[in-house]
C-alpha cells in the first residue's frame, strides 16, 4: 500500500529544520516519521506527515522546494534478523531500494521504504504476507 512521502530540500544552515516544522506545526501538521540525508550544500527531509497534500501546499506557500513521493510502509517484529528476512525477499526478486528508514516501538519496528519498483515490491511483500501499512495508519504514527 502506496502512501505519500515529503521531500523538502533544505540550505544547510541553522534554522531551516526549525522554519520547516514551524510552518507545518502551524497548519496543524504532525510529523509521524522523518529522515534527514545532507551534503555540503543541502540536506533532504523526508517525512510522513498526518496530511501529506495540506503539508506540500503551506510549504509551497512558504517557498521551501517541496515534492510528493510515493513510498511503502510494512511492519515487521522488532527482533534480529527480521529485516533482514524481509529485504531477502526483495532483492531475490531484484527490487532496488533507494533509500530506507525505521523506527521501532516495542515489539514491532515500522519500515518505510522507496523501492525502485513500487507495484512489484508491494506485490512481492503481499505475497510473502509481509505486513503492509496503509497510508492513513501510517499518517497517524
């Protein structure tokens, strides 16, 4: 299941995380998950946000440089060697993933993931009966 991941792309200097979250604590956006990748240049935020198309349109507003990416979510039991099961499925089938990040809470971590394949990895996961999240569980985190 498809859900709708942030991209903003942030000058490196002190603040510009602050101004992000700023704009969107004030059109009553939360931020369920967020990773943060940087160069010397620029950093790229992205997040999973509780209304992904309200979040694009106040950043926009708000000139940050802002785009929509669809990305999967899956839950997996927060044990090792999970994930690692779960990514053997994937790159047995050749899916390449972009990037990836995670969070745990308690017995279970939650997996956000940018395949390069979208619709194979999903079909992939359904069928090794891989926990899938829907986009709407995953906006409320």
């Amino acid at each position: 299941m498809k859900a709708k991941q942030l991209s903003i792309f942030l000058e490196n200097k002190s603040g510009r995380l602050t101004e992000v979250t700023d704009v969107l604590g004030e059109a009553g956006v939360n931020l369920s998950a967020m990773s943060i990748a940087d160069n010397s240049d620029f950093g790229i935020l992205r997040c999973i946000v509780s209304d992904p198309d309200k979040a694009y349109q106040v950043l926009k507003e708000h000139h940050f440089a802002v785009k929509i990416t669809d990305v999967i979510g899956f839950v997996c039991p927060n044990t090792s060697g999970s994930l690692a099961v779960v990514l053997r499925y994937l790159s047995e089938k050749g899916i390449f993933i972009e990037y990836m990040y995670s969070f745990a809470n308690g017995d279970v971590a939650h997996v956000i993931i940018r395949p390069t394949d979208l619709d194979t990895c999903e079909k992939v996961l359904e069928e090794k009966k891989v926990e899938l999240m829907a986009a709407n569980d995953l906006y409320k985190l």
